[in-house]
C-alpha cells in the first residue's frame, strides 16, 4: 500500500500537487493558521491531522464522512498547545471521538502539565512499571535518578538511563528540557518524589506533559511513571523514575 495524502480546506477537498505543500513547518501553519485538515492512508494507519482551534468544521466533518473508505487502524493527531495522538482501533470509535472533540473546541487549555494518581490494580500498566512496583527496584538502565539537594528544597536529575522514557525522546543529557528544575512540568511531577523520600514506598501515576522535541516541536506525552526511593553511593537521598510511554486516563477533551 502507497501513502495517499489528501487536504480538505472548507469543507471541501482540494487537489495538491506532490511536494507541493512544502516542509513539515509549512504543513503546521497551513493546519493551525488556515484550518486545512490533513488525511492519510499509510501502511499500518489511516491519520487525521488538524488544529482543534482553526476555522476547520466543515473540513473536519467531510473527513468524518470520509474515514470509513480507508482502513483501521486510526490516528487522531490534533493540535491543542501541542501535538496530541490518540489511536483507535475501530472506525465508529475514531469518528466518536473525532466528534467529541469537535464538541469541545471552545474549551481551552492553560496547563501543560496533568498528573494523575491511579490504582495500579484497576488500570493496564506495562510489565516493567508491575514489576518494578513488585520487586521495589528497577535496571538502572530503565531509570532516571533525581538526588535531593537540601540547599535549595529541591530534587535534580542526576543520571538518565539508557532505556528510560526520556532517552527515547532526548538523549542522555540531564540538562534536556523534562531534566530541568525549576519550572512547571518540574514542579508538578516531583510533587510526588518528597512523598516517596517520605514515606520510602514506591508511588504510581500517569501524566500528560506539552514540552518541545529536540527539534522544537510541541508534543503532548503520554507515560505512566513508578517513582521508587533511591539511595545514591555516597549516601546522599533521592528517587529513582521509570516511565514509559503509553496510554494514560488522562483526557485533555
């Protein structure tokens, strides 16, 4: 199966020569700027791309209407202070949810960050977050380790693991953005690691973050995190993470 693109502007669909659009960026200003609304039918996935505030309704109910000539599975890709995916498996879900949204695009969103506690024995989570919960300790490879610096009440990342969550999006480096302390995301995610350091029992939860890619592109991120207390080499207090990236009960429509 060949990709075939296809862009719907007023609620019509419009021809467009190959290449002719231009590059990613071009792609993203005609979405969020102009309201055109992006469908392909790829090998493995059909995708709707759109901004949820641009003049796009029409566009985006032709492209209800349309969906179901091409294949599951389905990506919805919508642009809400960034880009967010969500994943259907069925085409009366996808349209549902497409509709949803439709719905609620009057609403709109302050925060970039969204933490959300959740009874592990009621939700799907990985094999890796089970076990390091069972076992209380996790491959340090999986793990990002934040140490507790007493001097300023607050914890820093100090080693990023190989495998972990935050490698697969930036790198080893601990100075990348979801590494830095001081600002919001931070704020919010660590809450949970005083409680950790507290009470010395791991701690469940999902989050939902808007932060920039390494090629400075707003994305929401989805994971599931364990936080585990951890004791560095020369003693010093601290938490080690383990995340993945998944789907979490956290909605932000």
């Amino acid at each position: 199966m060949t990709v075939e693109t296809s862009w719907i502007v007023n609620g019509r669909p419009l021809r467009v020569a190959n290449g002719e659009i231009g590059s990613r960026d071009d792609e993203d200003a005609l979405i969020q700027r102009n309201g055109y609304v992006r469908l392909t039918a790829a090998p493995g996935v059909t995708e709707v791309k759109w901004a949820v505030f641009a003049p796009n309704w029409a566009s985006i109910f032709y492209a209800m209407n349309w969906l179901p000539r091409f294949p599951p599975p389905y990506r919805l890709r919508y642009f809400i202070v960034g880009w967010c995916d969500e994943h259907y498996d069925d085409i009366k879900s996808a349209c549902e949810r497409l509709d949803e949204i439709v719905a609620k695009s009057d609403i709109h969103i302050t925060k970039r960050t969204f933490v959300k506690e959740v009874d592990p024995g009621k939700a799907a989570v990985p094999e890796l977050l089970r076990d390091a919960l069972l076992d209380h300790s996790v491959g340090p490879e999986f793990a990002v380790d934040c140490v507790f610096d007493s001097s300023v009440g607050r914890f820093c990342v100090e080693r990023v693991g190989s495998r972990s969550a935050i490698a697969q999006i930036w790198g080893l480096s601990p100075s990348s953005y979801p590494c830095q302390s001081g600002h919001t995301y931070d704020q919010m995610v660590s809450m949970a690691y005083a409680k950790v350091l507290r009470t010395g029992l791991p701690h469940y939860d999902h989050v939902m973050a808007s932060m920039l890619t390494p090629e400075k592109v707003p994305l929401w991120v989805p994971y599931q995190r364990v936080v585990l207390p951890h004791r560095f080499p020369d003693g010093r207090k601290g938490v080690s993470v383990v995340s993945q990236l998944t789907k979490v009960d956290i909605k932000l429509l």
